[in-house]
C-alpha cells in the first residue's frame, strides 16, 4: 500500500460521515437560525418593548440549545437513512486525531485574523472595521470548506466555500455596518441545505434500500 493509498483509507470514514449531505444540512440549518435571531435581534433592540428586550436578553439560548440538539439529530436520522443503505462506520483514532489536528490550524487561522482584525480597527476605526469583517469572515469559512471539499473528495463543499467567500466580499462591498450581517449567515445556512440537499438525493438514488429478496 502507497503513502497515498494509506491516506485516502484514513479519510473514508470522514468521507462516508458527510458523503450523504445530512451534515451539512444540518449545518446549514443552524447558520439559518443564526442568521434569522441576528436579524431579529438586532430589529427588536430598536423597539424598546418587553418582547424585544426578552428576544435580546434569552433568544441567544434557543440558538445554542439548537446548535447541541444538531448533531445528535443527524446522527438519528443517519441511523434510519443512510445505515440501511451503506452500514454503519465508526471514526478511529486516528481519525479524530486528525480532525483535531484540523480544528486546531482553524482556530490559530481566526486567532492570527482576529489579532489582525484588532490591529486595523485601532489604525483605520471601528466603521472601517466592520467592513472588513464580513469579507475576513468569508475567506475563513470559505478556504475551511475548500479545504474539507478536497481532503474528502465533496464537490458541494467547493461550492459551499464559493457562496461564502462571495457572500462575504458582497457584504463588506455594500454595507458599512454589521447590522445586516446576519444575511450572511443565512446566505450560507442557504447553500448548506441546497447542497446538502444535492447530495442527499444523489446518494438515496446511488444507495437504494436493499429488498429482502435481494439479501436473501
């Protein structure tokens, strides 16, 4: 066995984790939602009412509670869709050493832009700052799903990361204030789901359930 060939056996069960478009449905689902309280959050602080003020105060909670309820989520539906067509895989050691290894360079990237980000805010001012911020948010998030998309051979993850870098660089090209941020992260939760979608129905259609007769 190659270098190469052991490398692409250490990626398959990433691979086959996300080869059904669940995940990344799932991601998306939770961008949307960021997105949507974002947007209500901020129109609700400038109407000083007691539902505003609780949408503020607690709407965050619905967000992180949905955000641990996801996963968990995903892994169900996988258990009655995808293990009747493919079997069922469990991530090896090594595996999560790498996604670990992977987690760890993502955030020394957004500490080192965050550093960055800090830097030019102090040079150029907070208004300038907010405007560099969606696009810096878009590179980030876009080369982690080009990154993935070639790591485990996923197409939508290329075009995930394309949606979210030019979502980014439109957001800071038209807007000046992070008051609309919030479309962002539901343009992207958008291209999750579709995408996700797109490979969810290539993968029923590629993986159908066997009949009895055929396991027999």
């Amino acid at each position: 066995m190659t270098p190469a060939d052991l490398d692409s056996t250490l990626r398959r069960p990433a691979r086959f984790w996300n080869i059904d478009g669940l995940p990344l449905i799932g991601m998306g689902l939770f961008w949307l939602l960021w997105g949507g309280f974002t947007l209500l959050s901020i129109a609700a602080a400038r109407h000083r009412t007691f539902e505003s003020r609780i949408l503020v105060q607690y709407g965050w909670l619905i967000v992180v509670a949905a955000g641990f309820a996801i996963n968990p989520l995903v892994k169900r539906i996988k258990a009655r869709v995808t293990e009747p067509r493919a079997g069922h895989i469990r991530v090896r050691r090594q595996n999560r050493r790498a996604i670990q290894i992977l987690a760890g360079a993502i955030a020394f990237v957004v500490a080192c832009g965050t550093a960055f980000a800090l830097a030019y805010a102090q040079k150029h001012g907070w208004i300038a700052f907010e405007r560099f911020v969606p696009a810096a948010v878009g590179l980030v998030i876009g080369v982690g799903f080009f990154f993935a998309s070639r790591q485990y051979s996923m197409p939508s993850y290329a075009w995930t990361g394309l949606i979210a870098l030019l979502g980014g660089i439109v957001e800071s090209a038209l807007t000046a204030s992070l008051d609309s941020f919030g479309w962002f992260w539901l343009a992207l939760g958008a291209a999750c789901v579709v995408f996700g979608a797109i490979d969810l129905h290539a993968f029923l259609k590629q993986h159908p359930v066997a009949s009895p007769e055929e396991i027999a």
